[in-house]
C-alpha cells in the first residue's frame, strides 16, 4: 500500500474520531412516519449545540429512539439513547412507586402521619400523611425556595442533609393539610427519609433491589453523590444571549424529589410496566395512579408523583421536569400500550414537542359537540342598577399570595382586569358577580366594619380573598425610611436588609446582588428576586412595622422579624 494512502486512510480515521454520530433505533416504522418525527427536531439536530433524545414505546418494544445534537458540547459528544440524563421531577414517580412496594410489604401504610417515620420534623399542630406528601397536599414549604432564601444558590452542592435540617425548623405550613395543592419537592425528599427509615437502606438501594434491576434498568439509578463519575452521562447547557451556550451547574447530592439518572433505553422498560407490570402487579400501579382527594371530597389529578389524566380521549400518565439545564418528559398511554420520551439538556427546550410527536401516532377520539351553538353574551345584563355601590367595589385588590387584580367600572358595567386581559362581569341574583365567558369564575364583594373592601374569588379549582389598596406615590423619606432596618428569619438564619437609597428601597443580602423594592400599597413590596418576589409588611399594635412575611409561589407565611 502507498504511503500516501495510508495517510489518506489514517487522516480519515482520525477525523471520524472527532465527527459526533447519532445512533438510532428504529422498528416497524414507516419511512414517512421517521422523517415527521425527525422533522420536529431539526433545529437541535446539530454537531454544534446541545439538544435532545427521544424515544416511542409500543407494547413491549422501544421502536424509535435517536439523539439531536451533543451531550457534551466540550468534547464534541452526541447524544444517544444510551446517554445518561438527569430526570429532575421525573424522578417522582419512581420515589412514590418505592413506597407503594413498601406498603404493599405491610412496612407501612399510605394514610400515616409522617411523624411515626420522621421524628424530627417539627411537630405543627396538624397531622400530615404520607399520601398527603405524595399528592403534594401537605402543606409543607417547596425544599429549593427555602434553600433559595436562605442565600443557597441551586448551583451550590446541596446535600441531603443540608434540605432535612432546613425542614426541620420550619415553624408553620403553606395551608392546613388536604386543603390545597401545592407542588413541594420537600414532601419528595421526606419520602426518601422514609424508605431509609423503613428499610435501613438509602433511596438509592432499596429502589435498585426493588425496581431498576427486576426490570433490567441496568444504567439507572438515583444519583446521591455529586462527585460521583457516571461514564457516558450528558451535561446541562443554557443558550446564553448573543448566541452560544452557558454551562448550566448543577451539584445535588440529594434524591427524592430528583436526582434519578437514566436513559432513554432503560426509561422505555419503566414505561412497559404501567401496562404490562413486571415488578409489582397490575394494583400496584393503579395504587400509584390513583387520583389524590382533597379534605372535601374534590378529586386532584395529581396521583403519587405522577399525574393522571386525559389526552385526545385517552388516559395518560405523565410527568415533566426541570433542573438546571435539563428537560424532561415522559408520557404513557396504558389503553394503548404506547409511551414517548423527551430528555433535553438545553434549558430552553421546547417541551410542546411531546405532544406534537404523540399527535402523528395517536387519533383524537375526545368527544366534541357537533355544531356547537356559541351564545352571544347579552351585554345589556351587565348594565349594574346601583352604580354606587358598585363604584366603591372598582380598584385595585391584592391577596395574601400577592396575587392582583383590578376591578374596573366603564360604561355602567364592571370588568375584571388582570395580566393585560380584561373580561365582562354579570351580577346574579345572590348579589355574586361572574365572569360573562366563564360563569364558574365567581366573585362576592363585601366591606369590613373598619371600611375596608374584599373580594372573595372562586373557581372549581379553588379560591381566595383580596383586599382593596391604594397605590401609594411620593412618600416622603420619613415614610420610606420606616421601611428601613435588618430583617431576620430563625426558621432559616438567615438576614435580609432594606436600605433607602435616594427615592428607593432597596433589598440586600450578602449573598446576592440587591434588588429594588416596590410598593404596592403600604403593605405589600415586589421584588425581582424568584424565591421571594412577594413580601407581606407585618405592623405592630401602633402601626409599626414589625417585619414582612414572604408569600410567594410555594412558599407562604415564612416570617422575617425587623430587629434593631
């Protein structure tokens, strides 16, 4: 052979070494049906970015699977079915299905109260249940906000430990257990504490000995250890401004509510075992998918870490997830025995893509009126009698959670603004007024002995209270300044101050870069931080202000106290 062709030969060599492939499975699938899927993921579909895998489950086989783009952009790595992925809040569903295994052992039962397991968890007057953690009813504050507000970055390496000590100076709940949901990755982590009080054994090994190896999911686990090497894993990636991406950091060392590592080949058996169950039995599943029940009765379609619902007249189980760069996706139609997978490792992924791929598989069988007869609203209703009244009801309304709206009165009608959208009020018999497009979506006016006017709202989901305020403007700095002072949580050690700095409050914190404080009557501020973007003003018997509470998202009620 000529020298020059082994050159040609070794130089060919070398470069297919730095080329990324993508390998692909793919089954019993016509060409047509291939190039639509892959059509939906052209634009990751590059050797330059990150971007996504994906896979459809059909009976008992994984019959498409292929990877768009790079799991390691550094080094120039594809993404493959095999490649590793951080689950973020898919990992749910495999904590609630070790503790279903563990029930179904008479180890323990689903309507305990969690002190029995978790000893250290404050005692607050209200009894908590494990179901309650897995519907996300309990109540209990989100673990990743108060870690946020206590000056821990979600970047940090956050240890299982560092969370159970956070939860275990908590003072009080979002809302009394039952009554509510809302999603907490606290009650996720509290059910890893209790499969290893149950069982001596970490999350981590008891769900490896009970579900990853009886089901063959030889590459899964729940990752507890941040420094640990996981061979053929992808990284997180976020598009930075200007093009090009960011590293997307992410050092947990914590499992429960996240942490599951996986890939696409191995997810494909979990997706087989809702329908055709190998580990656990067919009532094990339907215990998992069961709908959560709030204290009056209404259903929740959140089941236990998974939810439970429709889609095109079909009954689905699914759940998504977001950590640092990560998007996950895993949806399961058990009447048709198909499932579809999405891992994406580019925060600005979208996930609309799930149901895009579903659609070219699924028909639509969701019944639909024929000709449907829409029914003009008759404006002429809404013209209100007593417009002095409802004169005094027009403004601005605010609640607890700092939730806004305003109610305004034009044209002898009242109109509910809200997020640049405004819609017609009608007043019913009971002196209730409801939304003319939606007449399930109901409010009652009603004005307090000291004058002060609330709105009480409710819709089929739920309700809540607002009350009215007026927009403060031009306060002088000896107004401003009686915001100023040090402001201290003990349920989580930490300060925050409020300085004036010309005409402005501003918050501080050692830990971040302050933020401007907004007033939004004299009693509820804004700021642009996410954990605690709301703040309640407390005030003492002589109208002091005596601290703030941060109401925000999923945390409410968490008391700062102003001290000198």
């Amino acid at each position: 052979m000529k020298i020059e062709n082994i050159r040609k030969q070794a130089i060919i060599l070398f470069l297919c070494t730095l080329i990324p492939t993508t390998k692909v499975w793919a089954q019993a699938l016509p060409d047509s049906i291939t190039k639509k899927v892959d059509g939906l993921f052209a634009k990751w579909n590059t050797f330059s970015s990150p971007g996504c895998v994906i896979g459809i489950v059909r009976n008992d086989s994984l019959i498409y699977a292929k990877g768009y783009g790079l799991a390691n952009i550094e080094y120039g790595v594809s993404n493959t079915p095999e490649t590793i992925y951080h689950m973020a809040s898919v990992s749910k569903q495999f904590t609630a299905y070790a503790i279903v295994l563990l029930a179904k052992q008479g180890k323990l039962k689903l309507d305990d109260e969690i002190h029995k397991y978790l000893p250290w968890f404050p005692d607050l007057k209200e009894k908590i249940t494990i179901r309650q953690l897995l519907n996300h009813t309990s109540g209990i504050r989100d673990q990743w906000q108060l870690l946020a507000i206590s000056g821990t970055r979600l970047d940090d390496v956050i240890k299982q430990e560092q969370i159970v000590k956070v939860l275990s100076k908590q003072q009080a709940l979002n809302f009394k257990p039952g009554e509510e949901y809302s999603y907490s990755n606290s009650g996720f982590m509290m059910l890893a504490e209790i499969v290893k009080s149950v069982t001596g054994k970490t999350l981590r090994q008891f769900t490896d000995s009970v579900i990853f190896k009886p089901l063959g999911m030889i590459d899964t686990h729940f990752h507890d250890d941040y420094t640990e090497v996981v061979k053929n894993r992808s990284y997180s990636y976020y598009p930075k401004d200007g093009g090009g991406f960011s590293n997307s950091i992410l050092s947990y060392s914590n499992a429960g509510a996240t942490s599951l590592f996986t890939n696409v080949n191995d997810m494909a058996k979990w997706v087989m075992n809702f329908y055709n169950p190998k580990v656990g039995t067919q009532e094990d599943i339907e215990t998992l998918t069961q709908k959560g029940r709030f204290n009056n009765g209404k259903e929740s379609d959140y089941a236990l870490g998974i939810a439970n619902n429709t889609y095109r007249g079909w009954k689905q189980y699914s759940h998504n997830g977001a950590d640092a760069g990560y998007r996950t996706s895993v949806v399961t139609f058990p009447d048709l025995k198909m499932g579809f997978i999405i891992f994406s490792n580019v925060g600005d992924f979208n996930m609309g893509k799930m149901y895009e791929m579903a659609n070219l598989f699924i028909k639509d069988t969701s019944k639909k009126a024929i000709d449907p007869v829409v029914s003009a609203i008759d404006s002429s209703k809404a013209v209100l009698k007593d417009l002095a009244g409802a004169k005094k009801f027009s403004g601005d309304y605010i609640s607890d959670d700092g939730t806004q709206f305003t109610f305004k009165l034009f044209n002898e009608k009242l109109y509910w603004e809200r997020y640049g959208r405004s819609d017609l009020l009608l007043k019913d018999e009971k002196g209730t007024f409801m939304e003319a497009s939606s007449p399930d979506v109901k409010f009652l006016f009603s004005t307090t002995n000291k004058g002060d006017v609330l709105v009480k709202q409710w819709w089929p989901g739920g309700e809540r209270s607002l009350f009215k305020y007026v927009a403060v403007n031009n306060q002088t700095d000896k107004q401003l300044q009686e915001y100023a002072g040090t402001y201290y949580c003990p349920e989580l050690d930490c300060k925050y101050g409020v300085v004036l700095k010309g005409k402005d409050l501003i918050l501080t914190n050692n830990k971040y870069e302050d933020t401007k404080l907004k007033l939004t009557g004299k009693d509820h501020m804004r700021t642009d931080y996410w954990w605690m973007g709301h703040l309640k003003v407390l005030r003492g018997n002589r109208n002091q202000i005596i601290g703030f509470e941060v109401n925000d998202g999923r945390v409410m009620h968490l008391r700062f106290n102003k001290i000198e």
